[in-house]
C-alpha cells in the first residue's frame, strides 16, 4: 500500500506557469529514496507512460507558445501580398454609383488643347536606289510575332501600295530555287542581331546578296534599328499606315462592328470609350499575381502554368514575390479595378463602353462589377450573332483583329496591360487623330498603390484619378525621340502621310472607305 501511496504523490505534469523543458536536470518522476516505489515505477514504465510523458511535455511547449503569442501578434502583410481592391470597391460603391454626370465630355475631351510644335513637310520623294533600279537578288523575310506580323492582312494592298518604292513578290522563281534544291531551309540565313543599324544591312547583307541571289532572315522581328535615315522611316510609314490593311472579311466585319457601336452611342454623338483587358487565364497565371480567390485559384493558376510553359516557368523565379508584383504595376487589371478608375476619372454610367479581350478569368464573377458601373458595354459577341462570327470565332488572331478595329475608331482608348496590341494601337491612333493617342494608360504602380489604401477617401481617390487622367493626355501627344519607335510615334515622320481627318470619331461611312470595302453583306473567303 505504502509503495501506491508513493506513486499516486507522483506528480502527472510539470507545475503550471513553467515553460522550462522538462528534460532539464534530474526527471521530475525520479524518487529513488524509496526503493519500493522506485521498483513500482519501472513496473509502471510502459509505452503508454512514456507516451503520455512526452504528450505532457509538448502541451507545456504549445502553452508556452500560446502566450507569446498573445503578446506578439504575427506582421501584418507585405503590401501588394493581399489583393484589396474588392474591400475598396465595396467601401466606395455608394460614390461610385453617384457619378451619375459625366465630368468628361466624349465630345471635347482632348481636342484642341494643345498643338503639335513640330510638323515635317509632306513633300514625301520616293525611295532613291543607287545605280540600276534591276533587282539583283531575293530577300525571304520570316514575319515572325503576334497580331501585327501574322498573315490576316490583304497581300494584294500591301504589293499595290508599295509599288515603286518596294517590289514584292510571292514566290521565288524557278531557276533560283533550282540551285538550292528546290529546299528553303537551303538558302543562307543571315542572323541580324536585334536593332541593326541600317549600315549592316549595306555592308553586310547586300554583299551576301549579290553573291547568293537569294538570302533569308529569321527571325526578322525588331531587326532594324529604330534611327534610319528618313526616306526609310517614311517607307516604314507607308508600309505601316497604308499598305498594311485586314483582309477583306475581317475588315467587312469590323466596319459592322464599329457602325452598331457607333450607333449604340447615338447619346454620346456615336463616340465611345474602348478598354483592351488583359484578365484572361494565360495572362494571370503568366503574372504570378494573387487575387480574391484563395486556394483554388491557387490550383488554377499552377496548373495553368504547367499547361502552358512546363517545368521552364519554375526555372525563371518568376512567382517569387507576387507582392512586388503588384506594386510594381505588372498585374493585369481586373474589371472591377478598370471600372473603378475610370469612375474616378470622372466617366459616368451613361458612358458607352467597348471591352476588347479574349476569355476572362472567371468572367461571370469578375465581370459583374463592371457592368454594374457601366451598364451600356458591349462586346464583338454583343455586337455580332453567333452566326457573323462563326469564321473568326477559332482564330484568336482574328478575334483580336476584330477587337482591334472598334478600339481603333474610338473617341478614347484605355490600356491596362502591354504588348503589341496597345503599343501598335496608341501609334496608330496617333496617326489617325492628328498626332493624339487619345489613350488613358495608367501609371500603374501609382495605382496599386491607390487600390491598396481601403481608408482612402472617395474625395481624395477621384482627385488622385484625375491627375492620372491629366497626364495620360499630356502624354498622349508628344514628338517622336530618336531612340523611339515610328510605330508607336509616327510624330512628325509619318504626318506626311496623314490626310488631316478631323478629330472625331469615323463613321460608319467613314470606317468603309477606310477600309476601301463595299457596302454589301456579302463577304468573301479570305
């Protein structure tokens, strides 16, 4: 009995208010005064003791820390790590609603505030070949790229109009192809480094040229220099501006296409504001940027990323830090983010909207809160039956030549993501208005800083907004450096090219001679 007594005064856990380990010094089971109850114990020193021991131990552990950390409560997250703009959304839609007048007129928004300093003369000579104007070779150029160098493009008006300046062919004659084996892959690639100035091409190229006949470059993108002579930048112009031109289906479809918009806009005076969004699946899981969908979207976007670049997108790092990311402006903007800064800029929800894009993201719940700030957006599908698009619905390509044509007749166009398509686009429209990109492109670091701030004030977000706006119209019109693109700048080296269109929106007449296509619902095949 004594030996049980002994054992039932054996402490079963380490007194509370201690955090020191229990292995420390003697065990705190450990009577050997008493042989009787030392030999109970090892009667007693079974797993299930043992167990139960360690069990002891690792409860004073989490109890331990349990109280630290009540005292130290874990960092707050890193800005950018945590998508907000839903909670600002949600706190400033009573405002957001409000904006029921449009403080931005589509009629005179960016018209005659400024003037272009610089105009070049629009005596446009044609290109000067030094000796004989024979051709004494064959130049194959591989048009690598996106929508601005895939083959949608009408090949009879880019030969006609190029005429004199350029000759094109489609096919290389017999007898020169005879020599290489009737095999392309035979004739001699010349690998142009990127940005080649255009001395290469003569004291390099042309030699290789006169010797062979016949000479390839590929890939061709971005091989030339952006600093020419100037009777190369104005045929950069003409090949740009004028003899690029869709293919007669597409530019058919467009010019339906913009006319419907024009007339859904008939409040506005047919002008309308175009948005090319960039929230497709590919295009988020590409960024590494995290949103509101926790960790199915998580699932998603891994998944998306193996589908599309394998094992060589976790080589790269480039989901490292999805916070910096953010902050830095490389995410895609949702539709609700695009919807609240155009609010804040000062457009209305009388305001008729053109969303340009392909699939969205989970387009149902992403959306919604778009269409609830403007209720009048359309699209190429609302525009069109599913019937008129049926030819172009299986080629992005051609979707996006679609979307690309409204963007381009609309009075602004918003961007919210780079790539060719705005790059070519904000150029183009330079071109067609006079010298003004009429675009609003966000500065969008200083935007995700402003979507993260949830106790920002409705008065101090629009004021933020349209200082943003203010700027994209500085921007909007400016001459072209040295160093920068003619397609992105035409100012001043194509505006020898520009037939002083007014600045307005083309019309549905307009937008047809554009196009030089017939008033018929008759299209051809491409």
């Amino acid at each position: 009995m004594k030996a049980k007594t002994h054992v039932q005064d054996i402490p079963t856990r380490p007194p509370q208010g201690h955090c020191r380990r229990a292995s420390r010094g003697r065990p705190w089971y450990d009577l050997p005064e008493n042989p009787k109850a030392a030999e109970g114990l090892r009667r007693l020193r079974s797993p299930f003791l043992l167990f139960s021991v360690l069990l002891s131990y690792v409860l004073g552990l989490l109890y331990c820390t349990s109280i630290f950390s009540a005292v130290a409560p874990p960092p707050a997250p890193l800005p950018g790590s945590v998508y907000r703009s839903k909670e600002l959304f949600e706190k400033l839609l009573p405002d957001l609603l409000s904006v029921n007048s449009s403080t931005v007129q589509l009629n005179t928004i960016w018209t005659s505030r400024r003037k272009l300093k610089q105009w070049k003369d629009c005596t446009n000579h044609k290109m000067e070949h030094p000796g004989s104007t024979e051709p004494f070779g064959y130049l194959i150029v591989d048009a690598n790229g996106g929508l601005n160098q895939q083959h949608i493009y009408d090949e009879d008006h880019f030969i006609n109009t190029l005429e004199g300046h350029v000759t094109v062919v489609r096919d290389i004659p017999e007898m020169v192809m005879e020599r290489f084996g009737y095999d392309i892959s035979n004739i001699p690639n010349l690998k142009v480094k990127a940005w080649a100035s255009s001395s290469y091409y003569s004291d390099v190229a042309v030699p290789l040229l006169r010797e062979h006949g016949v000479i390839r470059i590929s890939p061709f993108a971005n091989r030339l220099s952006n600093e020419v002579p100037s009777d190369m930048q104005r045929l950069r112009c003409l090949a740009n501006y004028k003899a690029l031109r869709f293919s007669l289906p597409i530019a058919a479809m467009a010019k339906k296409l913009a006319g419907r918009m024009v007339e859904k806009s008939s409040l506005s005076g047919g002008k309308y504001v175009s948005i090319h969004l960039r929230f497709e699946e590919d295009m988020v899981a590409f960024s590494c940027c995290i949103y509101d969908g926790g960790m199915s979207e998580k699932v998603e976007m891994d998944s998306a990323r193996q589908r599309g670049w394998k094992e060589k997108f976790k080589l790269r790092g480039h989901c490292l830090r999805p916070d910096l990311n953010r902050m830095q402006g490389k995410c895609p903007l949702t539709p609700l983010e695009v919807g609240m800064m155009l609010r804040g800029m000062g457009f209305s929800n009388d305001t008729p909207i053109y969303l340009a894009s392909g699939k969205l993201y989970k387009e149902g719940t992403h959306l919604a809160p778009l269409l609830q700030l403007f209720p009048l957006l359309q699209t190429k599908e609302s525009l069109a039956t599913s019937e008129e698009l049926a030819p172009f619905q299986n080629y992005s390509s051609r979707m996006a030549a679609l979307d690309y044509s409204v963007c381009l007749h609309s009075e602004v166009f918003v961007t919210t993501q780079g790539g060719n398509f705005p790059h070519f686009m904000m150029g183009h429209r330079r071109f067609l208005y006079g010298g003004h990109a009429k675009t609003i492109k966000p500065n969008k670091p200083k935007l995700a800083v402003l979507l993260q701030d949830t106790n920002i004030s409705w008065k101090a977000f629009r004021g933020q907004l349209e200082v943003m706006l203010e700027e994209s119209e500085r921007k909007g019109m400016v001459l072209r450096k040295s160093s920068q693109s003619v397609y992105s700048f035409p100012s001043p080296d194509c505006a020898c090219l520009h037939d002083h269109q007014a600045n307005s929106t083309l019309r549905t007449a307009d937008i047809a001679a554009d196009y030089n296509t017939p008033n018929t619902e008759e299209e051809d095949d491409e």
